[in-house]
C-alpha cells in the first residue's frame, strides 16, 4: 500500500533485534528491506541487501529464503535493464523453488522470466510463458496472479494492435488493484491505459491516465515513476501540436540522470520525430541518431546470444523511422547506409565483424560506410537490398554501375501475400498454370511487386543476390512466377544467392578467396542414422543418398559416419574445422520459440543415450571453415525470422560458426526429389561448377523434368552466403 514510514520503522526495530542475536528469521529481515528499498526504487541498497539475505540462507541452507533471495535479484535486474541476467537468477529460482515444491515461488520466478523475454523484445516466448504462468495460476487458485498474467498478455494484444483485447486485461487490472488499495498495481494499470489510448488516438483519456499515474508517483515521492508518464504526456503534447510543451517534456525526460536507458532512448526518438515534422533535419536527423547510439549502448550489454537475436526488435520503429527520414531527405545511400547497419548484427558481432558500438561516436557519426557498387562487382552479380516498412517499403537495387532506391508497398501487404504463397507451396499442387491468368495470383503479384521494378538492372542468367527482410525472409524468390511472355519461374532467369547484410557478404567475398587458394576436397558425411525413436523413423532413402554424394569425392577425403556411429557426439569430437564440405542426411527440427534448439536429429550414443540431437547452440559452439555445409533434412533454415536478424535455425548456426555456403530446407522434402536433386548438384560441382550454378542446374533439371516439375520439390532447399 505504499505506507513507507510505519514499514520502515518495523524493519529498523526488527534489524535492531538482529544486530543482538542471529536469528534465522533475521535473513528475512534482510529480504524485507530489500523489499521495502525496492518499492522506493533504491534499487542498488535492494540488490545489497537481497545479495546478503542470499548468503544468509546458504550459509544456514535455508532453501526458502534462498529461492525468496533470487527470485527478488531478478526482480532488481529486470528493474535495471538487465533483462538476460534476470533471466539467469529468476530461473535458478524457479528450479529451486520446484525442487522444494514453493508452488507460489514457482509461479512468480517463471512470471518474471517471462517479463524478462517480453523486455529482451521476445514476445512469442513471452507470450507462451505468460500462458503458462496464468494457468498456473489459475491450478493454485491464485486470482491476483493469474490476473497479472492476462495484463501482461494484453502487453502483447496491444504490441500487436489487438486494443480491445489489451483494453480488457488492463481495465481489469485497474480495477482490482483498486479494489485491494494496490498503490504500485493502480499506478501500472494507468500508466499503460495511458499508453494505450495515445495509440488508439484517444487523447483526453490518455491524459487523463497519465495525470493520474504522475499523482500517484508524486505522492510516493518516487521520481523515477514520473518519467513513464511524462513523456506519455509529450507525446500526447506533440499529437495535438503543442510542440513548445513536448519539446521540453521530452527534453526533460532524456536528460534526466535517473530515466532508464529503454526511456531514454523512447524519448530520443519522439524528439526526432517531432524536429521532422517541424522540417528541423538537421536536429531531426541528431536526435535519431542519438537514439540508435543509445540503444546499441543498451544492446551491448546483453550478454547472451539468444537475447542478442531478439533485442533489436526494441528498436525496430526506431530504424524503420530514420531510414524513411534519409530517404525524405533524398539521402538513398544514407538510408541504405544505416539499414544495413541494422542487419544480422548477431552474426556479423559473432563473426568479428562488427565491433561494439561507441555511443558518442555512432551518435554523430553512424556505422562505418561501405561501398555497395564494389560490393557488387566483387560479388559477380547485383544485389536486391530488401526493406518492409510500416508504411513504406523500399528496394535498393545494387550494381556494379549503379545503386536504384524503388518504393515499395507497406509490409502488412507484402507479408500477407507471402504468407499465402507459402502455403500455396506446402504441397505438390502447380502455382504455374498455363497462363498468367492461371497461374497463382500471389505468385505473379509477388515477382512483380518485388523483382519486376529492378529487372532493367539485371540480364538474362545473372546472378542475383537477394537481402532479405522480415516475412521475405521465408520466401524463396526463385518460385515466383514471371508472366511474360509465358509464365515461368524466376529461377529459368536468374542465379538467386540469399545474404545477410551487404557487411556479411563483403567479409565473405575477402575470405572466398583466401580459401580458393588452400581449397582442399574433403568431406564429412554424417546421416542414415539409426532411428531414436517413433517421433523420428528411419530414413528409407538415406543409405542411397549418403552413397550418392560420396561418390563424388576419392575414398581418402571422405569421413563418413553411419548408422550407429552418426552420433552428435561424433561431429563434435571430429575437429569439424579440418573439411571443406560437410553433409548431413537426416531429420531435422526447428524450434521457433528457441531456434538455437533446432536440431539434426542422429543416432543415440552409447555412452549418451538421451543425446541424439546436434543443437544449433551446440553447432555455433565448434568454428568451421567449410566451403559448404548441406543440410539434407525438413526446416533446416529455420522457421522464425528475427527482426534484422533474418531467419533463425540450424542454416544460420553454421554461418554463425563460420561456413562459407549453407545449403538448407525452407520447408518438410521429400526423399525421391532430394536425391535426385543432391546427385545432380554433386556431380555438377565434381565438374568445377561453383556452388551457386551447380545447385541452380539441378533444380533446373527437377523442373524441367517429368516428376518434379512444382517447387514443391525443387524449392525448398536455399543457398545462403555468410563469412
């Protein structure tokens, strides 16, 4: 209830009582004031005090108090921005309280981590974790909790545009916290039903919340409760054209010594928003760049990788914002300067080719400029630099002679007709039709919308590097179907490579050829495993296949491992770095809501029966420096696409761990076509083709052919490029 004085007089009586004899009751003093330190937002005496309850209970293993000790640690990281460390210390609480049976400790450590994941910008893991809490909740019949639960569901509602839905949850909220005198509860309820309805364009009601949320802040002396609501209340001064006002709200917000780095940074942005509309570039322009330097700041310091992948999510808006600035300003090479800085910073950072951001310098002076043109030239091709935005889309198309800026539509359109065209492709059924009447209509739209604007920059069989972003990351461009003069698939046009980020793909054309130079022709041949299961049969065709690619390499470059021996275990132990080629036939998971636990799924081994899945983690983990790596199993690219990341699964793992070329499945294949496709891509490359010609020949010979002719066959397998 926020009675802060009579509290504090309690606890001082209590630690006076300490201070005389050491009690076990005296650890829960220590974790009460930390409590109390807590709600006053003196959050580093909490995290002194918390950290000294924690010793307490392992010096007098009391695992209660212990699990009460990191629950509370991670609540202080979560009030501090460290969302990954809140994760480590809110789930080592979560375990023990399992082991102990604390239900209700159980449920508020999987709630925070939960929050934690959302904050990290994660939302699907947050919202299924949210799920799970509430039903746990509901199973302990805790009503409050569960209720928690749905708000912070209606978080993800409101992320999402479903306002009514997230106008529920939070009304809700309000009026129970309300009704139990929940200062704290109250003052969260109205601070986002303020949030909400500047979204929904509902001014007086947003301010309305908002001055409610300042009253309670205020009457709790707790400063660093105003910020929220005061820059709600800039916004909802900017919305109505009182720029003076929202000027030196936001101006006050970001300057503010005490305003957390997510607010800052929310404020950076909406003071270049508002210089933007007043036509001030030149400060516009500071102010976004201010605000991407406080965000990579932020982003530095994120420690896991996972986390790293979904973070930038955070600032998605952000980019998307300053890239149609710089194009407003008819500053195209700026915007794709900037864009590209936006790309696969996880892989580039893993990869050492980015290094961490410098706030001062990136503030005023932006990601290091590159050269697109040679990028280009050096590459043997042109590059389609893809952007979804909001309201507007954009595609630069690269070449050695030039670089073109093409407007395209919002997202939201782009990413519903990808959306249908992949199913469309989910099964043996033609999308090609005898005509472009017939053919499948988001097929046609997609060529045309995407690849058409740009055909003037590319001739007939040329080389076509494709950066991708957000839903496009999912759509494999070769299956789109090119009207005139008769429908055809772009592949009969066109040598399609997928890339990361022009940043990737210059370090990769620099390495290319330190290799060629030591280019060795070993492989490691790893697949028709021994089945581990009923989820996972054996593969009836796999022995075939593992024969086939052999075939094509002498007896003494080959490593194979079979059946028995085709174990995680063995990859990991056999210095995967010493070969130039690296092939798996067997079944393949992906995990969306973690796509670093995708998986190859191989033999049990003997020594490890429960491990017979070579994870994505574990792949990152072991440095490569193959030429190629072919992953002949169903989803291997992956099924999520993280925003600027791209595609997240096994495909990136091995591009992460420094492969050249992966070739992966975009979706489930079949056993027939995958051999008759890896046969002819072998044998086209024991020719001295290169990876890209040799694999676009034999889909060319699949679709030319009698059997195979939809790219439901020919298709799913894609060539991405990395280091």
């Amino acid at each position: 209830m926020h009675n802060f004085s009579p509290s504090g007089e309690a606890l001082s009586r209590a630690t006076d009582l300490c201070a005389k004899a050491s009690l076990p009751s005296c650890g829960y003093v220590l974790k009460a004031r930390g409590v109390l330190a807590t709600e006053q937002n003196q959050l580093e005496s909490a995290e002194t005090l918390f950290q000294q309850s924690l010793s307490f209970a392992r010096t007098g293993k009391d695992g209660l108090l212990e699990c009460y000790a990191l629950l509370n640690l991670g609540y202080t990281s979560l009030s501090q921005g460290r969302f990954d460390e809140a994760i480590d210390r809110s789930t080592a609480g979560y375990q023990l309280a399992r082991n102990l049976g604390a239900r209700r400790l159980e449920l508020i450590t999987h709630a925070n981590i939960a929050w934690a994941h959302y904050k990290l910008g994660d939302t699907e893991i947050a919202l299924a974790l949210f799920s799970e809490s509430e039903q746990l909740a509901i199973q302990l019949g805790d009503v409050w909790t569960q209720q928690n639960e749905l708000t912070n569901i209606g978080y993800v509602d409101m992320d999402k545009s479903n306002f009514k839905e997230a106008e529920q949850s939070f009304q809700q909220a309000l009026a129970r916290a309300k009704a139990i005198k929940a200062r704290e509860d109250v003052y969260n309820a109205l601070r986002v039903l303020a949030r909400l309805s500047l979204q929904t364009g509902d001014l007086t009601a947003a301010d309305q919340y908002a001055q409610q949320a300042l009253d309670i802040a205020r009457q709790d002396n707790n400063h660093l409760d105003e910020l929220y609501p005061t820059l709600v209340e800039g916004q909802i001064a900017a919305r109505r054209g009182e720029n003076g006002k929202a000027e030196a709200t936001f101006l006050q917000v970001e300057r503010d010594p005490a305003c957390p780095v997510f607010l800052k940074w929310e404020a950076e942005h909406s003071l270049a928003r508002l210089y933007e509309t007043e036509n001030h570039a030149g400060p516009a322009d500071r102010e976004y760049r201010s605000a991407l330097a406080t965000f990579e700041a932020a982003r530095d310091t994120v420690k896991h990788e996972d986390s790293q992948l979904s973070f930038l999510t955070n600032a998605s808006r952000i980019y998307d914002d300053y890239v149609h600035f710089l194009v407003a300003q008819k500053k195209p090479d700026e915007a794709l300067r900037w864009a590209d800085y936006s790309r696969a910073q996880t892989l580039a950072q893993g990869l050492g080719l980015l290094n961490k951001v410098s706030v001062k310098k990136a503030a005023f002076a932006g990601p290091a400029p590159s050269n697109p043109r040679q990028i280009s030239r050096r590459a043997g091709g042109a590059i389609f630099f893809y952007w979804l935005g909001e309201t507007q889309s954009y595609l630069w198309a690269i070449t050695p002679r030039e670089v073109n800026l093409l407007p395209l539509p919002p997202r939201a359109q782009i990413e519903t007709a990808v959306a249908r065209y992949r199913k469309s492709l989910g099964g043996p059924q033609s999308v090609l039709g005898a005509s472009a009447q017939s053919a499948d209509p988001d097929a046609v739209w997609l060529y045309r919308t995407l690849v058409a604007p740009a055909k003037q920059f590319v001739g007939r069989d040329a080389k076509v590097f494709i950066i991708p972003d957000g839903a496009l990351n999912n759509l494999n461009f070769e299956t789109l179907v090119v009207d005139e003069p008769s429908p055809h698939f772009w592949i009969e046009d066109a040598d399609v490579v997928n890339a990361s980020s022009l940043r990737v793909l210059e370090a990769s054309l620099g390495r290319q050829n330190a290799r060629n130079k030591t280019r060795a022709g070993n492989i490691l041949l790893i697949g028709n495993s021994v089945a581990p299961g009923p989820d996972y049969p054996e593969l009836p065709r796999a022995a075939d296949q593992m024969k086939s690619v052999a075939k094509h390499f002498v007896a003494g470059e080959q490593r194979i491992f079979s059946r028995e021996q085709a174990t995680p275990q063995a990859y990991l132990a056999t210095a995967p770095d010493q070969f130039s080629y690296i092939h798996f036939v067997a079944h393949g998971t992906a995990s969306r809501l973690s796509p670093l636990d995708s998986a190859i799924v191989l033999s049990r081994s003997p020594s490890q029966p429960d491990s017979f899945k070579l994870y994505a983690r574990d792949v990152v983990g072991h440095p490569l420096r193959a030429d190629l790596v072919t992953i002949s199993a169903c989803y291997s690219a992956g099924e999520r696409a993280y925003s600027g990341e791209g595609l997240v699964g096994l495909a990136w793992a091995f591009l992460r761990a420094g492969a050249h070329n992966v070739i992966a499945g975009l979706w489930e294949v079949t056993d027939v076509s995958t051999d008759q496709l890896m046969e002819t891509f072998y044998g086209e490359m024991e020719k001295g083709q290169p990876v890209d010609v040799a694999l676009r020949d034999a889909k060319l010979s699949l679709l030319h052919g009698n059997s195979f002719r939809n790219p439901y066959y020919w298709a799913p397998f894609q060539l991405y490029t990395g280091s």
